[in-house]
C-alpha cells in the first residue's frame, strides 16, 4: 500500500504552487485593453508566496485529522474564508487591471467578468460539495472497520 501521506504532500505542493502561479499572474496584469501588459516586480513575487502559503495552508487544514476534535466546524470555515479571499484577491487584481479602459469596453469587460465570477462560484460550489463527500465517505469506511 502506497504512503498516502505522500500524495498528500504532492498534491499540496501541486495546487500552492498552481495558486501561486496563478495569483502571481493575476497581479503582474497591467493593462489588458488594447494590448496586454505584464508588470513583474516585487508586487508579483508576494502575491505568489502569500498564494502559495494561503494553498498550503489550507491543506494542512483539509488533511489534518486531529483538528476534528478541536472544533468539528474548522475545515468548513476555513474553505469558506480561502475561497472567499481568493475570489475577492483575483477580482481586485482584474479590477486594478482595469483601471485604463475605455468606458465603451467597460461594459464588455464587466460582463466578461460577471461571467467568470459566476463559473469560480460553481467551481467553488463543486469543490466544497466534493470535499464534503469525501469527509463523509472517510468516516464510513473508519465504522465499517
């Protein structure tokens, strides 16, 4: 049987540095009408830690078995305030982006966005409902044994 705690560290170390990557391109964004502008400075390299930290974290957390004792409700507390802040960090940084369009794109670019906010939602819904599903498969094959 392979080392699961293995996978676990893998997987971990996959989606922070994803995140990271993610966050970090996020903020280098700086124009995106007419043409798009990178900007690579320190702005860019603190929002990947902090992306990074903020996903490693919050694995600890999911992975964690002892943290059920503490309190049952901290896995379903922090998903929520990681995914929150993620969406609000991603929105600010395509906001700043945004700063010089013309009113006449505003409105294309507003729908654009309503748009992917919505699908980060029901990513967000599904993530949650998954992890859910996992936790509960995990305490019924803990009573089977």
């Amino acid at each position: 049987m392979p080392d699961t705690g293995s996978f676990e560290k893998l997987a971990g170390l996959a989606s922070s540095f994803s995140v990271g990557l993610s966050t970090a391109f996020a903020a280098s964004l700086k124009q995106i009408n007419p043409t798009l502008e990178f900007n690579f400075g320190l702005l860019t390299l603190v929002c990947f830690v902090v992306g990074f930290a903020a996903t490693w974290w919050i694995h600890g957390v999911i992975f964690n078995e002892n943290l059920d004792e503490q309190d049952p409700n901290r896995r379903k507390k922090a998903l929520i305030f990681f995914g929150t802040t993620m969406m609000v960090a991603v929105i600010c940084c395509m906001g700043f982006a945004l700063k010089g369009i013309s009113p006449e794109k505003l409105k294309e670019v507003g729908i654009g966005v309503a748009i992917a906010v919505f699908f980060m939602s029901i990513a967000f819904f599904f993530f949650f409902k998954v992890v859910g599903f996992l936790q509960r498969d995990e305490e019924n094959n803990s009573l089977d044994e």
